[in-house]
C-alpha cells in the first residue's frame, strides 16, 4: 500500500553531484539564462540568492557556506514577509551512531560541501541537492528535495528522499517541512492542531507550545496555518501523506524571536538501522492563505477528497455503508452496569425524547473496567435481555470494549494469557520489553493494573478484536461497538522485528488498523455500526462514528467537522457537574449543535436539570429535525454577526476546574450542494438576548446572486416562511437560551 518514488534511494547518493542538461546553482554561481519564461521560472538576479515565484507567494534560496537556507518568504500581493527573522533550517535530519547510539544533527543550512540547486523547464521542477558532508563520519549520507509549483494557488510543492549508503550511521528522524513565520501583526492568529483545532492569537507572544504525535485524538489532521485575515496574508502548511504515516506535529511560540515555528517531525521507519534511507511519505505543501481557518481547512479538505486513503465513498445519501439509522442519530446517552440498573434509565430518556437514541453501555461485562483485557465474557445476567428491550424502545446500545490493550495480570492478580499467548503482538521497546501503560485501576491485590498496548498488525491481535465484535454482534445483537483508544492514542514506536512492519516510524500502525477493521466490516450484519474514542483522521473510512466526547478546549474551531463533516458521524462531549454546570451544558450542547455532531453522551439524569434541559432537548430535536444536513451535506463557512457577540465563561471540568470562554451566541452553517440549499445555525446559550445583523459573503453559500427562499425551522419540525430581501444584511433576533434555524433555498430551483 506504500507509496512508490519514481528515484531509487539507493541511486540518490551518486546522483546528487551528477549535472546532466540541468543549469546549476552552486556556491556562489546562478542558473543560466533560458529564452521561455516559464511560470516558476528562477529569478537569479542577485548573487547567491535563488528567487522561485509561485503565484503571489515567493520563496528564496540563499547560498551560505555549508549549505542552503531560506531568505525569504514573501506574499508578495500585500508585500507582507512571512519568515521570521531568524528562519529555520529547510529540513533537519538526526542521525544515529549504529555503536554507541549517539545522536547528531544535519540540517540544510550547515554541514555539506556540496549544496546545488537545479531547473528542468520541461518539468517545471526545481531540485535541490546536498552531498558530500563535510563530517566525513557522514560519507554516504545525501538529500535530494523537489520542489513543484502551483502558480494558480500560491502553492510549493515538495518531496524529499535521503540516501543512507553509511555502515556506521543510521537515521533516526527528519523534521521537514518546518517554518518560522513572523508576527503578522495585529489580529493575526495561528491554527494548530488540538482536538477540533484550535486558534490562537498569543503565540507570537507566549512560549506555548500546541500538538503532540500524530495520528491521534488530540492531534487529528496534518496541516496548520499562521495568518492575518485583515491584512489577507498568511501561511498554510501541510503533510498530505495519504497513509497516515506517524510523526510530530507542533506549533510553538518564541516569544524572545517574535516567531512561531509549525514542524513536522518523521520518526523514519526502520529507525536505527544502517543503510536505510528516508521517502517523505506524500508532499509536503507552504501555500499562501489570505483566509482564515476556514480557508485553511478547505485546502486541506480539497487534498482528502482527492488523494487520502480513509476517506470514504459517499453517494446522494452520505455514508451508505454507514446504517441510516446511525447517520440519523440526534442524541447519546452514556452509563452503564447490569441491565437492570441501566436499562429503565436509558429507556425513560428515549421516551421523555421521543427519538431515536443512541446508548454507550460501559461496564456489561464480569471484569472490572481497564482490568483483565481482553476477557469480556461472560457479561453480567440481564445483557441480552435488556439490548433486545432497549431496540424495541427504539434504542440503539453499543457496548464498549477496548481495542488496544491487554492487561499483564489478565485473571485478577495472575498472569494468565498475556505471558503465553499475548506477550509476542504486543509492541517492544528497543530492549524487547513490552509498551505499557496504567489509567488508574487496580488488581485484585491492590497493585496498578499494567496494559500492554498490543501492536495493530499482528494477526493474533486483530483476531481477538474482530472475534469479540463479531460475538457482540452475532450472539447478542447489539446495534453497534465502541473499540476503545483506535483513533484516540497515538502509535506506539514498535521495534519488534517479528511482527514484519518496518520498525519505529511509517504507516504500518494505520495499515494495521485498516486490515483489523476491513475483516470487520466485512464480516458485521449491514445494520451494525463501529465507532471509536477521539478522532484521529486515518480511520474514517473503517468507522462510523468518532466519539468527540475530548473537544473541550478554549479556542476551539471546527476545522475537524469543516473537512469530514458527511463523512463520518460525530458524538458526544463529556458533560459534568460543578458550580456552572447549567451554562457549560447549553454551551457544549450549542456547540455540537453548530459543530454538526449528535448530541449528548450525558447521563439520562440530564433532563431533569430544569435550567439547562429545555435547551439541550431543543437541540436535539433540531439536530434531528436537520439530520440530513449532517449526513448528505458538508459545513459551510460559519456566518458572523455585524455587532460582535458577548462571551459567556463556565466550568466544563474537563479536568479539575476548567473554564472556557465562547461567543454567547455560537453559529454554523451547513450546506447539501446537490438540493442548493443552505442552513444557518445560531445558538444563543446565554441569559440575554441579542440582536444584530448578519455579516457574510454570500459567494460562500449556495444562494449567492439568486432570489432564495427562507424559513425558520422549529425543534419540533414547523416552518415558518421568512422574508429576507438581501441575507448578508438580515438583521436577526435570537431569544436567550434558544436556537434561531434558517433554511434557505434557491427559489428558482
């Protein structure tokens, strides 16, 4: 499934001094003069210094003693600079001594005796070359990077491929690409990559740092952006790497350089071994965005659509491999233990409702919760009995299990399978010892349960998953699982050569998931549904829900929902108590609202909170009464209100106290572009009602330059015509504590 370059690496090293008809830039030297401008043609005017336009976006390449840097990164439709003052390196490899394992670092701007740049015409491709390193320890060891343009959309192109015919030194990680950008001035913000996405605008002024490893719950996507959407300039950068491959994506703040640096670190498979290069898996692409994260999500989205390997078929229906029933969900309810605490609970929700209802049944089975994985049967008396009372209520249960551990003491205190059976899938450090990890439970003698994290591409380990599901499914009829943590923890760098992945980095823990869950999917009823914790992006296509129950932060845009909103169903947010806990419940539930996610993962007990329950029941019977929006449709750009908004602050207590401050009035808009027609959603969460105009391009929406039609839809499914002469100057009235919801359609449809 891996990615085939056109260059053998093993050819790279003799290649990068090789000149063939390309015109050379070395030490000091230009490109020769060529009679046809071609588009990315290379201005070389000034001395040492390589000028490569792409569309109002210009990239130079600065000739420096050991290397090549980057000198400048100019918007040059504004004349806005985006480089920091003090640049990164264009790439930085770490290598590793074979013997001792020390660790020491080439980057682009240092350590070459021979750094050369080339242009084809014919291809309209720049090449860059680094050979010959001046630490001879090095010899071998060379980097060739691509660089194509995109002159339409202010876009840079790049590949890379290192070669390694070193006996002594491995490598062991490639950051690339990596950029330092400027403060871009007031008003300027940087969206990186936190649940949904987050956008900040302190991080020219604070040492934050945002990200973590990728592909997992917290950071979901492979792009970020830095931009100023009053001046109209920014930056947007991406890994679009359709394998899901692993690697470290952070944006973090220098305060002292007055920089943000947004990097994308490889950990290289089969890390640590001699005489193995490097493919970047995918291209990396810098293009200029004079947008917002809005914009920056739809550049992304564009590639998904095209190129990544989870996203899913959608026909005139959305998902059809996804149960109608599932795609049509308004709400969640979460608890759990035997039957028959939990069943009549769950039951009167659905009833109080009057929906269809989606339950997330924790604690079925005999073992403690995080105790004795895998060994979830025998499940407590009444299991059976209640799904099938529950399906007949017109509730839909999904039970939980956990899709990536697998507990060292597996019958209570005794290692009873793990040694013997589990211990070869699991992952290993470089030392052969297994990967572990504790979430609080204990044994039975009062010690810390210890999980090992088994590894996704061994057989034994996507058997026993498949085989629990399909006993779910088979023998008790559940309409749907929870596999717990898939797309939720990040991977684990496995260094156990016998399960027959490349060992540390690459995508094989992605690939690992995609085998487990396509003999899944193969072998469930058509009715049935899987879902997961969290919403790393790589699994979409093998799941039908992505538990969002994480999306908790300040500053949160959903960017998330903006590229995979219709692709897969979103649930859930943890609801939970605290001196504010009416509010924060209006604002999550508002918030998923306008996200586009089914409401809920509450306790059934949440409609009996007189202050907050009104609202929530609201949003879920608008949630349905608009379902088809978000499982035939895709969201639009979320509309804004001439007069601000106030802010409203609670405590969600993610984590201890926690407070979050949003817009008192949150907005959406979702779009089905083959019925052209639009829905705005405005959820005002507050106490006070609020009154303005409307502040949008309709060029954004399907209605642009026609006559529409409009109405206000009502929880309860009415319709109520509205009269809008021009919907970028509506005014609009939204009541505290209500949803104001407009359809509106082309009327010469």
């Amino acid at each position: 499934m891996r990615r085939q370059k056109s260059t053998d690496l093993h050819r790279l090293s003799a290649a990068l001094l090789v000149c063939t008809t390309w015109h050379l830039f070395v030490a000091g030297s230009v490109y020769a003069a060529r009679p046809k401008v071609p588009a990315s043609r290379p201005d070389v005017s000034v001395p040492g210094r390589i000028g490569i336009p792409a569309g109002d976006l210009r990239i130079v390449l600065q000739n420096v003693e050991r290397g090549l840097r980057v000198a400048s990164l100019l918007d040059t439709g504004t004349g806005q600079e985006l480089l920091a003052a003090e640049p990164l390196p264009l790439f930085s490899v770490v290598l590793r001594d074979t013997q001792t394992k020390e660790l020491l670092t080439l980057t682009a701007d240092s350590g070459w005796k021979q750094a050369l740049a080339a242009y084809s015409e014919t291809r309209n491709r720049h090449t860059l070359t680094f050979g010959n390193p001046t630490d001879d320890r090095f010899a071998g060891i060379g980097v060739e990077l691509t660089l194509d343009v995109d002159t339409v959309a202010g876009a840079l192109i790049w590949d890379m491929k290192i070669a390694n015919e070193n006996p002594q030194w491995a490598l062991w990680h490639v950051v690339f690409p990596q950029v330092a950008l400027r403060d871009l001035g007031e008003g300027a913000k940087v969206f990186a990559q936190v649940t949904s996405g987050v956008e900040l605008s302190t991080m020219w002024a604070k040492a934050d740092k945002r990200g973590g490893t990728y592909p997992g719950g917290w950071t979901a996507m492979q792009y970020m952006a830095a931009y100023n959407p009053v001046r109209g300039t920014g930056l947007y950068l991406g890994m679009h790497d359709p394998w899901g491959s692993t690697k470290d994506i952070f944006a973090q703040g220098w305060p002292d350089k007055q920089a943000v640096a947004l990097t994308f670190d490889h950990p290289v498979p089969n890390m640590g071994k001699p005489g193995v290069g490097f493919e970047l898996p995918g291209v990396a692409r810098w293009q200029l965005l004079r947008g917002d994260w809005f914009d920056a999500a739809m550049i992304y989205r564009n590639w998904v659509v095209n190129d990544a390997k989870w996203w899913p078929s959608l026909g005139p229906d959305g998902r059809e491999d996804t149960p109608k029933w599932m795609r049509e969900l308004p709400a969640w309810v979460m608890t759990g233990g035997p039957a028959s605490d939990c069943v009549p609970k769950v039951k009167a929700f659905a009833q109080a409702i009057a929906l269809p209802t989606g339950f997330h049944w924790y604690n079925w089975h005999e073992i403690p919760f995080d105790n004795d994985y895998p060994h979830y049967f025998p499940v407590k008396d009444g299991f059976s009995e209640g799904v099938a009372e529950l399906k007949a209520a017109g509730v839909y249960p999904m039970p939980y299990i956990n899709g990536r551990l697998w507990d060292l003491h597996d019958k209570g205190a005794e290692d009873w399978e793990f040694t013997k059976t589990a211990r070869p899938a699991a992952t290993k450090d470089e030392d052969g010892s297994p990967c572990t990890e504790s979430y609080g439970s204990k044994e039975t003698d009062g010690n810390s349960v210890t999980l090992a994290v088994m590894c996704p591409t061994t057989s034994l380990w996507q058997n026993q998953v498949r085989d629990i599901v399909l006993r779910l499914f088979n023998d008790y009829g559940v309409s749907g699982v929870y596999i717990d943590q898939i797309a939720a923890a990040a991977p684990r760098l496995c260094f156990d050569a016998s399960h027959g992945h490349d060992l540390g980095g690459g995508p094989w823990w992605t690939e690992g998931y995609w085998k487990m869950l396509d003999a899944i999917r193969a072998a469930k009823p058509a009715d049935r549904m899987l879902t997961t914790e969290c919403n790393a992006e790589p699994y979409i296509k093998w799941l039908d829900g992505y538990l969002t129950w994480h999306w908790q932060n300040q500053d949160m845009v959903p960017a998330f929902s903006a590229v995979y909103g219709g692709a897969v169903q979103m649930f859930g947010r943890a609801y939970r108590s605290g001196p504010t806990q009416d509010l924060a419940n209006r604002m999550k539930a508002g918030q998923q609202l306008v996200y586009g996610e089914q409401i809920g993962w509450f306790g059934p007990e949440i409609l009996d909170r007189a202050d907050s329950a009104p609202f929530v029941r609201d949003c879920i019977a608008l949630r349905y009464q608009l379902r088809e929006y978000f499982y035939r449709g895709r969201m639009a750009r979320p509309p804004r209100f001439a007069t601000p908004a106030p802010t409203v602050t609670a405590d969600w207590q993610w984590s201890n106290e926690w407070l979050v401050t949003t817009d008192a009035v949150l907005t959406g808009a979702w779009w089905i572009p083959q019925d052209n027609k639009t829905l705005l959603l405005l959820a005002n969460v507050s106490d006070t009602p609020f009154t303005s105009r409307l502040s949008l391009n309709p060029k954004d929406y399907t209605f642009s330059g026609k006559p529409i039609a409009a109405s206000v839809v009502h929880p309860d499914g009415t319709r109520t015509p509205l009269a809008l002469d021009a919907i970028d100057q509506a005014n609009v009235e939204i009541p505290a504590r209500s949803i104001v919801a407009w359809e509106i359609q082309s009327a010469d449809r």
